[in-house]
C-alpha cells in the first residue's frame, strides 16, 4: 500500500527458464501514485437572492480518475454590500481526492434588499379645531430585513375656506437599511 488509498508499490519480478532449468530473476518496482485532481462538475451559476432567502445549498458533484467518491466541501467568504442588508458572499467549493489532490471552484451569491417595508396603523383622517395641536400619532413600520426601519413623515398645508381653517396632508414614509421606502397619508 501507498502513502494514500489510490497509491501503491508493485513488484514484479521477472523469470526467465532454460531448456535446462536454469534460471535467471530480475526485477522491477512499480509506484502506483495518484497526482491528478479531481474536476468539479455541475457547479451552481452565481445568483442573486433577496436578503430573508436562505444561502442556496446546491452542491456540486465531482468526478475522479481513481477515487470514486472524492469529498466536496465548501467555504463562505462575505463582503457587506451598500447598505446594511445587503452583501456579497463568494462560495469556493473545494473537491479532495483520497490522496489529497484538490480542485475548486466559485459561486457568487449576490445577496439584496429590494423589498420595501410595510406600513401598518396608519392613523386615521380626523377633524381638529383650530386651537388643537396636530395629532402626533405614527404607524409602525414592518420590513423584511430590517427590525427597524425608520419612520418619518411630513405636512402639506392648503388653506382652507376662512383664515383658520386648513387641510394638512401627512405624508408618512418608512425606510429601511436599504433605502426601500413605503408611504401612507393622513
């Protein structure tokens, strides 16, 4: 047996007989070794995956010249993206042969936040005397990525039919990590 389970040491030994029986030997080592990587086939295509998807987990299949089942393994490699929920993650796959030999290959996983949040208990339209302040009731914001996104919002005055009557239109808008917004009035 060799140093691995593809490789090995033969000795054939060679025999040569006269018509008379003598007899002559000879030798010769044979190193069986196994030095060829073995090749990654059906490697997953790079793709892009919103940010509340799970990693893809499509492996691929590798193929060698003596080992039959060579393991394939992976490792992740993340760079942060523009904004906070999105990112980058470089997948190398690594194929390992019974002796050792080695082959790898990428996939790029683009990962992003194009999902805007969504406003819940937006309040009503309501009508206020002149004197009262303006209701500072807001909505809550949901997102998909983001626990918290932001929100704000902001007023447009039209007066009304006499100098202290007006309409104030609210404009509320959340915002998440990403930019994504989602508005509501009031």
């Amino acid at each position: 047996a060799g140093a691995c389970g593809n490789a090995s040491t033969v000795t054939r030994t060679f025999t040569a007989t006269d018509a008379c029986g003598n007899t002559a030997t000879a030798t010769q080592v044979i190193t069986i070794e196994d030095t060829t990587s073995p090749v990654l086939a059906s490697i997953p295509a790079d793709v892009t995956i919103e940010c509340d998807a799970a990693l893809p987990s499509t492996m691929p299949t590798a193929i060698d010249n003596c080992d039959a089942a060579p393991a394939v393994t992976f490792t992740d490699a993340s760079v942060a993206g523009a904004c906070g929920n999105a990112s980058t993650v470089t997948r190398t796959f690594t194929a390992t042969d019974a002796c050792g030999n080695t082959a790898t290959a990428t996939q790029v996983i683009t990962i992003e936040d194009t999902t805007s949040p969504v406003l819940a208990a937006v309040p009503a339209d309501v009508t206020i005397e002149c004197d009262a302040a303006l209701p500072s009731t807001l909505p809550t914001a949901t997102d998909n990525c983001d626990a918290a996104p932001a929100v704000t919002f902001s007023d447009a005055s039209v007066a009304g039919a006499c100098g202290n009557a007006s309409t104030v239109t609210r404009t509320f808008t959340a915002t998440d990590a990403c930019g994504n917004t989602a508005t509501a009035t009031q």
